[in-house]
C-alpha cells in the first residue's frame, strides 16, 4: 500500500508557513558573508574610511556590508504573509460553499466582500511587518551575551591561523565573524516576531471582526440584498396562494355550516 501525503488543514498549514519562514537561514552552516568576496568587503573598508585618516576603520563598514543582506530579508517574509492570506481566502470559499450550496448566484458577491476585508487586514499585517525590519535595518543593537562577549574587541584578536596573513585579511575575516554572527541574531529574532504580527493582526484580527464586519458591509451592498430578497414573481405568486387558500377556507366553512 502507498503511503498517502498527508493534507494539512486549518491552523496547522498556517504554522507550517511560520516554521518554514527563514528556515534556510538557520542553519549553522549557513553564512550570510560567503555572498561577500574578500574584495568587495576590502572595497567596503576603504570606500568607509571617507576623508579620516586612513588605517582608521568605521563601524560604518559594517552597517554597509549587513544592511543589503537584512534588507533581503523582506522578500520571505512578504511570501510568507501572502500566502497566509491566500489561504484564508481559500477557506473562506469552502466555507461560503458550503453555506451558500442553495444560493451559489450570491457567493461571489459575498466573497468580493470577504477578499476586501482581508486586503484591508493583509495591509496594515504588511506594514507592520515591514516596519519590524526596518527597525533591524536602521537600528543595530543586541543583549546577546554570547555575541557581545566575542564581538567587543576594538582590535580583532589574532589567532595562530592568522600569523603570516595580512593585517587586511585578519580584519576581513574579522568582519565576516561579525557579520555572520549578527546577522543569525536578527534572523533568530524577526523569524518569532513576524509570525506573532501575522497571527495577531490578520489571523487573529480577522476571526474577532469578520462577523461584525461582513455584516455591516452585507446590509448596505444593494446588489446582495436583491439576490437574498425573493424575486417579485415569487412574492406576488405567494400573495396569489395566500388569497386562494382563504378563499377556499370561507368556502369550506360555508359548506360545513349547519343549514338550521
């Protein structure tokens, strides 16, 4: 027998999204400063040291050479709203199905209503998001003991493997380490914090206001209260009915009253 895959539904296939966020950054393996030749971050420390001194290096180097790799960060976490929107809509259809199996002329409609709804939320989520890398990007800072306690040395620490190097190459060697180590510190953070904004301010947000929402905006859409109202012919054939069944009434009344 083969094995089946299993389909995932509901909250799982949304955490899913969330545990596969960055995942591929993660590992200890990864470094985000391979993307980096020794020359260009050679280029970085001269083209940093402006109009001061030259053998004076800036911490302004570091900032130029991490804050592109952080700025790429955006993309995945983009993907990963959108497809938690997706799935929402997904799940909002099924369910109008489902309701709306009688009247299937009104679901798009409704779901027009729905999808707005959503776009509205999937806004602010994404701003929110970005604003939360932004911060990573224009404000460097961390309490990480580990990091600080290793990364604090004005001049880097020359290690056995660097005697004979050039002081450049131990200093870009120096800045790789940093790089690398600071950059897994923002992954760590931002890979809990972004799935936290989107649970709380599109899952979430939309499961507390879909109902008062869609209510509201249901009962000043025209177009949706002419498909839920019956056609006139149906009204007027009901009245029709109505007239006749109290005709026949007085008339069974009539035959059945007591001649005496």
């Amino acid at each position: 027998m083969k094995n089946k895959k299993l389909e995932i539904y509901g909250g799982a296939k949304i955490k899913v999204s969330f545990i596969e966020l960055f995942s591929e950054y993660v590992s200890p393996e990864y470094k985000v400063s391979k993307t980096l030749s020794d020359k260009e971050i050679e280029s970085a420390i001269i083209l940093n040291e402006g109009d001061g001194l030259a053998g004076y290096p800036s911490q302004d180097v570091f900032y130029y050479l991490v804050q592109p790799e952080i700025q790429k960060l955006k993309v995945p976490a983009a993907d990963c709203l959108l497809n938690v929107h997706y799935y929402l809509e997904e799940i909002a259809y099924c369910t109008l199905e489902k309701a709306f199996v009688r009247f299937p002329a009104i679901i798009p409609e409704i779901m027009a209503v729905i999808q707005e709804i959503l776009s509205e939320a999937k806004d602010r989520t994404k701003y929110i998001v970005e604003s939360l890398i932004n911060s990573e990007i224009y404000y460097m800072f961390t309490n990480d003991t580990e990091y600080n306690g290793k990364r604090n040395d004005v001049i880097p620490r020359f290690a056995e493997s660097d005697r004979g190097m050039e002081p450049i190459k131990v200093y870009v060697k120096e800045l790789r380490a940093r790089i690398d180590g600071y950059y897994q510190l923002v992954v760590r953070s931002v890979r809990d914090s972004i799935p936290k904004v989107i649970g709380s301010f599109l899952v979430k947000a939309v499961q507390s206001k879909m109902h008062l929402e869609l209510t509201r905006r249901l009962t000043q859409n025209k177009v949706i209260n002419d498909l839920l109202n019956e056609p006139i012919s149906v009204t007027e054939e009901r009245k029709r009915l109505n007239e006749t069944r109290k005709v026949l009434e007085r008339s069974l009344k009539a035959i059945q009253r007591d001649p005496e």
